[in-house]
C-alpha cells in the first residue's frame, strides 16, 4: 500500500485492481474493487462514463453476495479484527514456508544461493528454476 499512497502523495493519478478472493476466502464470487484516482471531479465524471461504458456489454448486474460478505467484515470491527488476525496468521506461515524450502534446499547440499525467495512476498514465488532442473 506504501507506493499507492506516495503516488496519491505525489498527485500522480493511478487506476488500481484489487481481488478479495484469497484474502477473504471468497473464491467464485468475483468479490474486489477497481479504484480509479483523478485530478479533478470533472476527468472522474468522464472516466466513469468510460468505464460504465467498457463495463456493459460484460455484465448488467455484477454479483453482490461477495461484495456484501467483504463490507460486513471490513465495516464490522470484530470481524475486521479477526480476518487482519487470520490475514496475519497466513503471511506468517508463508514466510515460515518459504524459510523451510531454502533450509531444505541447502540440507540437500544445494549451493545455490536462495535468497531471492524469501525476499520475494506473497503467496507464490519464482524459484528461477528451468523445467529441466526441477526434473
């Protein structure tokens, strides 16, 4: 989140695409938001005519029963509490997993050097590896 604010910060204007579904477990029901950041209210008037346009012809009514399970968590402070609590518990095993895998690459007498996957965030990780090599 820090780069989207410096840019905001920077008055740069940003278009951003945000998913809920693995960090809210609403997989299938295309739960997210796309924000759209504009200098003024008249180019965010113009660019919302835009996007209603590209917009129609994928859906007349998008599916509400995701949007609605995010609000209530995000807007209630005890579930909100519990999913960063839950959300928190996640990247903290992913870490932990990623620590594991370089520790056992190196047991298994690599001498590659690893460090760009626990560098790397997130749920998934490029290991630099050639199909062959994982052969």
């Amino acid at each position: 989140a820090w780069a989207v604010r410096y840019f905001i910060e920077q008055g740069i204007n940003i278009v951003l695409s945000q998913s809920f579904a693995k960090n809210m477990g609403l997989y299938g029901e295309r739960a997210g938001a796309f924000t759209v950041i504009c200098s003024d209210p008249d180019e965010a008037k113009r660019v919302e005519s835009q996007l209603k346009i590209l917009i129609r012809p994928m859906y007349s009514n998008p599916p509400v029963n995701g949007a609605r399970i995010a609000s209530m968590i995000l807007n209630t402070p005890d579930l909100r509490k519990e999913w960063l609590t839950e959300v928190k518990g996640m990247a903290d095993r992913i870490i932990s997993m990623r620590t594991q895998l370089v520790s056992n690459l190196k047991k298994e007498g690599s001498s590659h050097n690893w460090q760009h996957i626990t560098d790397q965030i997130g749920m998934f990780c490029f290991t630099g590896l050639k199909p062959e090599q994982v052969e």
